[in-house]
C-alpha cells in the first residue's frame, strides 16, 4: 500500500498487531509525524534494539496514537515538532512526546553548521570560510515570514500557508523579500481568516519581527531548505530542488551530530539502562 494511503485508524491496527509480536518483544517503538523524518531516524536508531514508524494525521494524531498504544505497552515513545513550543515557553503535553531542540528536525540539522556546509560543498563553489555567514542570511530572509507564521498559530488567525509559493518574492542577491505581497498571498488562500487587512498585518507582524527571536526556532525547516534550493538554483542557473536539499541534509547529518542535541539525551535518560535505541 502507498504510504499516502495508510489511515490513522489502519496503523493503529498494525502497531497492536506489530508491537506484541515474538521478533519485536524487546524492541522499542518510535512514532513519528512525517516520511521525511522517518527516513533519518532509520539511520540514527539501532534496527536490532527499535523500530521507526510514522503515525499519518499530523501532531494531534501522533499523540493520539501514542496514548493508546502505551496502554497496553511501554516501549512506544513519540517525536514531534517543537513548532512554536520553545518560543511560546510550552512544554511537550505528554511525557512520552519528546521534542526537538528547535522548531523541526530540518532546522536540528540546519545547525549544525558543518552539515551545512557540507551540503553546499556538494553544489557550490563558495568558499567554506562564508558558509556560516549565508546560512545566516538564509534564516534572517525568513523572519518575516516566520514570525507571520508564529503569529498565525498562536493566535488562531485562520490563516492558510500551505501552496502559497514565494520563489517570486525573494531577491536572492539582497536577500529582501516582499512582505505585502506575500501576505495578499495568503489571504487569498484563507477564506475563513479572521483578519484578512493586509496592511493591519504587515504592520502587526514588521512589530513582531523586531524581536530577537531565535531563528532556529521561528523558522520552519521546510521553508530553510526551500529557501536553500532557491538560493542554489539561482546561483547555480540550474533547478534544484527542496526535496533534493532535504535529502543532502540527511545524509550528511550523522549518530555523532544527534548525541550533541538534547533530544538525544532526553531519549537516553528515558530508555535508561533498559533499552539501547540508538546507533553507537
């Protein structure tokens, strides 16, 4: 079956199947809310010791699922997003839900500032010595963007993002992007916005933006490595795209660079002497 149809109720169905059997008694169980971090997490965790699956639904349903699996068994923890969490001073809402230690797992490996310049190694010529300084560029070209986002969720604005392209507002030599444009974009997009006066939130989100926030918080790692495949491909002359970045992204990041993070610790605190996870 492809992967896009499996239902929230049908995995559910597997894993109490799955989870009980002889060959995965000793084995913990990690839920997961994408592909995409699926196809990492395989690499970092032990196959021996754990298994990575992915709950279909989004956030809500992965913790959904997570409670009642653990019901009846404790070797299933969760790993979501942070999104806003960090920013908002919010903890995760499950103890067995842990989170990243910034808004996604992109931006995890966005930071690393040697995976990033591994990746663009692989694609350009700029020299290494400027790499920390365009990643840098790169996240402060999204803090608007960012911050509309971060405004949205937390107070319910009714805003959609999703389709809502912006190769066509960014100059990627100035690194300016335009903002008004961008927010008639998604309010086009968002029938049931409960503001939809572009300049009341132009000036709303500008104000927000001013904070010092941190970026590897605020941005979303989506956008970082749209934003990444824009910059390359202009530069470049020739497409590349986020997925392909996404992809470099995974491969170079590796066990050694998750052990710094405090996911990892918060993962290994939790499993204790009982189980061993992840890769040596």
């Amino acid at each position: 079956m492809n992967q896009k149809d499996v239902t929230f109720e049908g995995k559910m169905n597997e894993l109490r199947m799955e989870i009980p059997h002889p060959n995965n008694r000793k084995k913990v169980f990690i839920l997961l809310e994408g592909d995409s971090d699926v196809r990492l997490y395989r690499k970092l965790c032990n196959a021996d010791t754990s298994k990575v699956e992915m709950i279909p639904g989004g956030k809500f349903k992965l913790e959904a699922g997570l409670k009642m699996l653990y019901r009846t068994c404790e070797r299933v923890i969760g790993v979501r997003d942070a999104d806003f969490l960090h920013l908002n001073g919010e903890k995760s809402p499950f103890d067995l839900l842990f989170l990243t230690d910034f808004h996604d797992m992109e931006m995890m490996m966005a930071a690393r500032d040697d995976v990033f310049s591994a990746v663009f190694c692989e694609f350009s010529q700029e020299n290494k010595v400027g790499h920390a300084v365009l990643k840098m560029n790169l996240l402060e070209s999204l803090r608007f963007m960012s911050c509309f986002r971060w405004y949205n969720d937390s107070n319910s604005i009714g805003l959609t993002f999703e389709h809502v392209g912006f190769n066509d507002l960014f100059d990627i030599k100035s690194f300016n992007f335009n903002k008004l444009l961008y927010i008639e974009k998604v309010i086009l997009k968002s029938p049931n916005a409960k503001i939809k006066d572009s300049i009341l939130l132009l000036s709303i989100i500008e104000s927000l933006s001013e904070g010092n926030h941190e970026l590897l918080q605020l941005c979303n790692g989506h956008d970082f490595m749209k934003i990444t495949a824009l910059y390359l491909s202009k530069s470049l002359k020739k497409g590349i795209g986020e997925d392909t970045i996404a992809s470099i992204f995974r491969i170079a990041y590796n066990i050694n660079h998750f052990k710094t993070t405090q996911l990892y610790k918060d993962i290994t605190a939790w499993a204790a002497n009982r189980w061993h996870i992840f890769e040596s």
